[in-house]
C-alpha cells in the first residue's frame, strides 16, 4: 500500500523484566498511530507482541552477553542487521513510510513508575499493559516456584536444598508445585511437575490461576505481576518499590522479603506466606 504506515521495532535484545516494563507495552501503545507494526524479539516474547503486531521475526544474537547490563554486551545493531530484518519483512523504503525504533532505555528502570510517558517524535507515549492468562479453575490449587540457576549474579540463586526444603512443606499442606523457567536458566525441583519451557499460553493460564509464586526476583516473578499472580519474591530492599509499585500496573500481591536478602530460609518463606497472603480464591 502506497504510504503506507510502518513501525519497525526491535530487536530486543535485553533481558526479559525490562523487555516486560522498559519495552512491550511503550510498543504496544505506538503501534495504534501505525498502519502495520513488526517486532523483532526471542521466540519466548511472542506473546507479548502478536495480541497488536501485524509481523513477528524471531531473532536471537549469536555474540553479546548480558555481565549484569540491560542489553547484550557486545552485539551491536548495525545498519546491515537491520537492513537484513527489514528485507525478512518484506518492508519497502520508496512504497512505505518506515518509523525505526531500536531498543533503548525508557525512563530510568525500575525507579520510574510504569506510566512513566515516552516522548517518540510529535508523540508522547503511555505504555499500553495488557493482563495475560485466562481463567482455569484446573490451577487454582497449584504453586509456581522458579529456582532461579543463571550464571549471571550466582549469589543471587536460591541453592537446591532451600528449594527442596521449601517443596516438600507446600507438598504437606496439599499444594500441586510446578516449576517454571528457561531449562538453561532455571531448575527442575524434586516433587514438582516439571513445567519449565512449556506452551506459552499455558504458562500464561497457570500464572493467571495460581495460589502464588515463589522465587527470587527475576524476569519470571516479573511475568507474574502481568498475569495477576500473587508473588513470594526475596531481594535487597533495592527492588521493593520494582514489585510492589513501578512494576506492577494491574496491583498484583507481592509479599516482598528483603529481612535476609537474596538468601532467606525456607522456613521463614513459608511462614511469611501463611501470615501475609489471603487465598485468592475466597
């Protein structure tokens, strides 16, 4: 079509929590101002795009590293790459009208609430969030853990012992514990059902029905704040305003622990969680 309005935005090549609060939805909001919209992620973030994208292309870099950064270190989005994704969407600079976002730092993450506007050209942007997961009342006994395992900040992981220990006192009270997760990034706990890599609309209903999720903080207790999930979450006191304000447009529970930092003991999880979080489903 001739003049045709396109938004090219991507690709994302950062890590998934800011993909989830510093990218998707400031996209999601633009694409409205647009005739077409191609975004340009992982596999795993195609569901954040395709309820408003026209095209999604799956594009994972082979060289960067993340070394505790908000993108990859070390890849760069060159005019070639970019001139490569544009032919891969069949998009024409002399019959369209080409915007071209790249990734970039919206705000000053987390310490900025989630409206936090973005200025793009003549428009000032409110990021669009949209609430995943459909009702399913199969899950609504179930508990999500996600045994962070990444290379990147080790201290950060909760060790399998902790997990184990924490497992098996959910199993006494008759919860079904699923673990979720990257297998490159995540553990399967004994005792659990093993959900990690699942079918994404799956993930989505299972956090959009669970009692609650348990875990240190990461990009995944971050998907849980969109999916209404109730969150168990430990940290240093730095990301408490990230669950329990700026990240966390639709209100979601968080009973946030930072008494013990990264390395809290299972027991004292647990008893937090009987004190502080209500059954959803009363």
């Amino acid at each position: 079509m001739k003049n045709e309005k396109v938004l090219f935005a991507g690709p994302w090549v950062g890590e998934f929590g800011w993909e989830l609060f510093a990218w998707h939805a400031y996209i999601r909001a633009l694409s409205e101002y647009y005739d077409k919209t191609v975004c340009i992620s992982a596999p795993y973030s195609r569901f954040l795009y395709e309820d408003f994208c026209d095209q999604f292309i799956e594009y994972v870099p082979a060289v960067g590293d993340y070394k505790d950064s908000y993108f990859k270190v070390g890849f760069e989005i060159t005019g070639k790459l970019l001139g490569e994704l544009m032919k891969e969407a069949s998009l024409d600079s002399n019959t369209q009208k080409i915007s071209i976002i790249t990734p970039r730092r919206i705000g000053d993450p987390p310490r900025t609430h989630f409206e936090e506007t973005f200025k793009f050209g003549s428009l000032n942007i409110i990021p669009k969030y949209k609430k995943f997961g459909s009702r399913d009342e199969k899950y609504k006994d179930t508990v999500v853990i996600h045994a962070r395992n990444r290379s990147l900040r080790p201290q950060d992981n909760w060790p399998e012992n902790k997990w184990k220990v924490l497992v098996d006192i959910l199993k006494k009270q008759g919860y079904n514990i699923v673990s979720i997760g990257l297998k490159s990034e995540s553990m399967h706990i004994a005792g659990t059902e093993d959900k990690r890599e699942c079918e994404q609309q799956q993930l989505l209903d299972i956090l959009a029905n669970a009692k609650c999720i348990f875990g240190p903080s990461s990009g995944a207790m971050h998907l849980a704040s969109l999916c209404g999930c109730p969150q168990v979450v430990w940290s240093t006191d730095y990301n408490f305003d990230r669950y329990t304000k700026n990240w966390n447009p639709f209100g979601t529970k968080a009973l946030f622990l930072s008494d013990h930092g990264w390395q809290p003991e299972p027991e004292y999880v647990y008893n937090k969680f009987i004190e502080n979080l209500k059954d959803r489903h009363e």
